[in-house]
C-alpha cells in the first residue's frame, strides 16, 4: 500500500504558481504566454524527456521512470511488448502525440512532469511508475492521478493571468462561452477541454 500524500486543490494551484515564479516568471505577467513547460522539465529540471509507443491500444500518454530499470515500450515493428533501459528521471511521452493536438501534447507533458515534482518521494525505489491512461486509472491510483492533473492544468492556465484575460475576452466578446474557450486554447496552446475545466472549477462558466 503506498503512502497517500494529501492536497486540496488550492494547495495543488499553489504548488504549481511556486514551479512558475521559480523558472517561468515571465508566464505570470499581464500578457499571456504559453508555459515553456518542455524547458521547464528538460533544461531547468534536468530530467530527459524522450517520445515512443508505450501500448499497443495507444491508450497509454506517459510514464514517469522515478529509479534506474527497466521499463516497457510498444514495438511496433515486431508488435509487441519489450523492455528498454531507462534512468531515473526519465519522462516518455507516447510518440503518437506528437501528430496530435499540441494542447493534449503539453498537457501529458505537465502531467508526468508533475508526477515527478510531487510523488517521486513515494515511488523512488519501488521499481514502479506512473502511467497516464486514457480509461479510468487503477482506484489505488486515481488520487495520484487527480493530484497530477491538478498541478499540470495550473501550470498551463495560470489563474493569476486567466482571470484577467476572461475578463477582457468577455468585454470584447460577451458572454460567447465557447469563442471564449477556443480563444484562451489558442493563447496558452492548450486544448478546449483544458481551458473548460479550469474555468469551470473556478466559477467561470457552468
């Protein structure tokens, strides 16, 4: 059983808001910009960042590696399962995504990073990972999963520059809900469905 770790969702937005002023100020700013969140891992945080099939069903988004192993990958060649040597530190992202929707992209990106900044201390030296399903993930791990969700949605869509943004958007605009949405996706490349649930969670739209 592993030690639960417990955050309310203000405690999660604000450990997002520390990872921003420490080495992405300028995304807090009065004009909005998307977080370099591949920065923010790779070169600030040091960690390696690579992209490959991680299933067969493409299901699987990401996986965070907290201890030097091994860890499987989807061959597609000989369509199969097989293990590869991986590094602690080591974030991979299903190469699939990377035809995608860049918001989906960046989002599984702020997510396994997340999983990083907040559970290695649970996971390091276990041998297991952390991986980003599509379907509902394993009830033993929904909470860990909520928590990354939390903190990469924050990283993406600050509230501190969002608010003000929905404000102006709304002035311009009117209460155009979805011409709203599709705006702050363009802005922060992110998806709709991102930007959706930010505003939603914070009282900006039912």
């Amino acid at each position: 059983m592993l030690r639960k770790v417990y955050y309310n969702a203000l405690q999660l937005e604000h450990i997002a808001i520390d990872l921003l002023e420490r080495y992405a100020p300028e995304t807090l700013g009065w004009d909005p910009v998307p977080t370099p969140i591949e920065k923010i891992i790779e070169i600030d945080c040091g960690l390696y960042m690579c992209y490959m099939n991680l299933s067969e069903d493409g299901q699987t988004l990401g996986k965070t590696c907290f201890d030097d192993g091994y860890t499987q990958v989807y061959n597609r060649i000989k369509k199969k399962m097989e293990y590869i040597r991986v590094d602690r530190g080591t974030i991979i992202i299903e190469a699939d995504l990377l035809d995608d929707n860049p918001g989906r992209l960046r989002f599984t990106q702020g997510h396994e990073f997340s999983h990083w900044i907040m559970h290695r201390h649970i996971y390091a030296g276990t041998q297991r990972q952390l991986a980003l399903r599509e379907q509902k993930p394993d009830p033993e791990e929904k909470w860990i999963e909520w928590q990354a969700n939390e903190v990469s949605r924050n990283l993406l869509l600050p509230m501190q520059t969002v608010r003000p943004y929905f404000y102006y958007l709304k002035h311009h605009y009117g209460y155009n809900e979805s011409r709203i949405i599709a705006n702050i996706a363009e802005r922060y490349t992110v998806s709709k469905h991102a930007v959706a649930i930010q505003l939603r969670k914070n009282c900006f739209i039912k």
